[in-house]
C-alpha cells in the first residue's frame, strides 16, 4: 500500500514539472511571435493543466481514501488475529506455568524422599557395618527365596547338628540333607572396590583370602555325610557384584576360586543362580513326590490285591462250609424222611396190635 501511494505521488509531480516545463517552452515560443497571445494561451493552458490536476487530486484522495480503509480493515483484522493467537499462546502459558507449578512441587517432594532415603542408606550402611546384622540381612533374603521356590516342608531353618553348630538353613532331599549358609564379606569387598589403582591387588587378593576362609568353614561345618548330609554345601552371596568379582571376573595369573570351593565340597551361587538352582531343585522335589505318590498307589494295588485274594479264599471256604451245609441238610432230611416213616410204621403196628388184641377177649 505505501509503495502504490509514493508511486502515486511521484507520478503527479513528474507530471507537474512536465506541465510547468511545457507551460514555459510555449511561453518563450509565444513571445516571439505575439506576447498578448501567447500569455492568453499559457493562461488557458495552465487553467486546463490545473483542472487536470485537481480532478488527478481528487482521484488520488480517493484512492489514498480507499487504500486506507482497506488497510485499515487488514491492520483491525491482522489485530484480532494476534490477539486471538495472544490471547491462546497466554492460556497454554498458564496450563503450562500450573503444569510446571506441579511438577516443581512433585520434584521438591521427591527431593525430600531422595534426602530421606539418603538418610535411610547411611543409616543401613552404618548397620552393615557390624557383621551380625550383615548376616541377618543375607538370611533374611536366602529365607525369601527358600520360602518362595521350594515347599516349607522341605527347608529347615536353623538346623542344628549333633555337635550344636547350626547352618542357616538345610534343604531336605531324599538323597539327604543340603546344608545352605549365608556369607556377606561386604567391608574386604568395599576396601577392594574404593581402593586406588596401586592398591587393588593387595585389596583383591585380602578379599579372595576372606572368600577362601568362608569356603573352609562351610566345608569343615556343615559338610557331614555321617549325619544325614550331603557330600555338598551351598554358600549363598547376597550381592551380585560380590559374586561377580569373585568368581567370575579374574585376574591373570589369580587363583580360580571356583576350583577351589569345588574341591572343598562347596558350591558358591548369588541371587540369581541361587533361584535357578533352586527351581532345579523343586523340579526334582516335585517328580520325587510323584514317584513317591505312584510308589503308594502301587502299594495300595498290592494290597488290594491281597485283600481279594484272601476274600476269594474266604468265599471259596465259605462256599465249601455251604456245599457241606446243603449236602448235611440234605442227608439230614432223608434221615427225618426214614425216621418219619419208621414213626408211621411204628404208629400202624401199635394199632393192628390192639386191634388184635380186643378180638382175642
């Protein structure tokens, strides 16, 4: 719109120079000829010139007049279209700023809980600390699992041996019984773990000779095949990255653990191969009490089968006594037949006797 104006006015005043130049070159011919008539003529030229300017004025207010109103009406229009725009961009700003205003306030309260359990961890690792809890802690885990995978019949808690000594728990197979003890070297690990570069091997092979030491007193308590056991222990390791580091991440030349707790009769697990094992083991219990419950079954048969066997000699005795029954009856009737008669015969001679008798009188 401004563009089309300056063009517009650019126009007029190109075209009144152009008006004045013409006006002055008739004049300056005109007076040569007729002064008088020339400025008569230059008179009615710049009359004409002027109406043509201001009908060319007019037209240009007009315009201009037009142009305006209709940017007017744009610039009212592109207005309430930015402040329609304003106006949603100011109510998403608000359902954003009472979004955020909530989530702030959910991040301070998880801030809150991140400090309180902080608190909660240093509190638990200070625990940790001490060797008993540690253990309770390793029990209370290895008694989930136990309780979780395998029937409560066959885990034992606290089983104690003939000397006193007690495992943590025992696993009650038919083979015998499977000792289970927990083992939670934390404080060797931890020194090893936060150790400086220099340090970790000393660190590491302290923690292995710990680990070793654990192994021995598994095996030399809890392994008595005498008393009911099997010729195997289990040592449960709460962590898995304890596990991890002992027995399967390993250093050249460092003695394999794994060879060692096998030679002592004792097989080392964490969580994870504790489970696996473990549901091996439920597998086992389950096909043994279904073989068990067969073994029953077959026993129950066995025994039915006696049952009949004595019935049918029963019945046959019985049905023997009843042959024997039916052949006394039978005799006996003949007999009560015969002696029946012999009564007849012996009521008929009586009375031809006394018949005899009163003729002879």
């Amino acid at each position: 719109m401004t563009s089309a104006i300056l063009y517009l006015l650019s126009a007029l005043l190109v075209l009144a120079v152009a008006v004045l130049a013409f006006a002055y070159a008739r004049l300056a011919r005109s007076q040569k000829e007729d002064p008088a008539r020339a400025l008569q003529l230059l008179q009615a030229d710049i009359a004409a010139r002027v109406d043509s300017l201001a009908h060319a004025h007019g037209d240009l207010q007009r315009l201009l007049g037009e142009q305006l109103s209709r940017s007017q009406g744009l610039v009212q229009q592109q207005l309430q279209g930015q402040s329609e725009i304003l106006q949603k961009h100011m109510q998403g700003s608000q359902v954003t700023l009472s979004a955020l205003t909530e989530k702030m306030g959910a991040i301070q309260q998880a801030s809150v809980r991140m400090a309180e359990l902080g608190k909660e961890m240093e509190e638990l690792q200070s625990l940790l600390r001490s060797p008993k809890p540690r253990g309770t802690l390793g029990e209370i885990g290895l008694e989930g699992l136990l309780n979780d995978i395998l029937p409560r019949e066959n885990v034992l808690s606290q089983y104690a041996f003939k000397d006193g000594k007690k495992v943590d728990f025992a696993i009650k197979l038919d083979r015998g019984l499977l000792p289970i003890d927990a083992k939670f070297p934390v404080e060797d690990f931890q020194r090893y773990v936060e150790a400086q570069e220099e340090e970790k091997p000393k660190a590491r092979k302290a923690f292995h000779a710990n680990l070793k030491k654990k192994i021995d007193e598994i095996a030399k308590l809890y392994v008595r095949p005498d008393e009911g056991t099997l010729p195997l222990a289990l040592m449960y390791l709460p962590a898995e990255s304890l596990y991890y580091e002992a027995f399967v991440a390993r250093e050249r030349g460092e003695e394999d653990l794994w060879e060692y707790s096998f030679s002592k009769s004792v097989l080392p697990l964490s969580p994870a191969t504790l489970a696996a094992y473990l549901k091996t083991v439920a597998m086992g219990l389950k096909a043994a009490a279904v073989e068990q419950s067969a073994r029953q079954v077959m026993q129950l048969l066995q025994s039915l089968e006696r049952n009949l066997a004595a019935f049918r000699e029963s019945h046959e005795v019985l049905g023997k006594h009843l042959n024997n029954a039916q052949q006394k009856y039978e005799e006996t009737a003949r007999h009560l037949g015969s002696f029946e008669n012999n009564l007849a015969r012996a009521k008929d001679f009586k009375l031809e006797e006394g018949s005899a008798e009163k003729g002879k009188a």
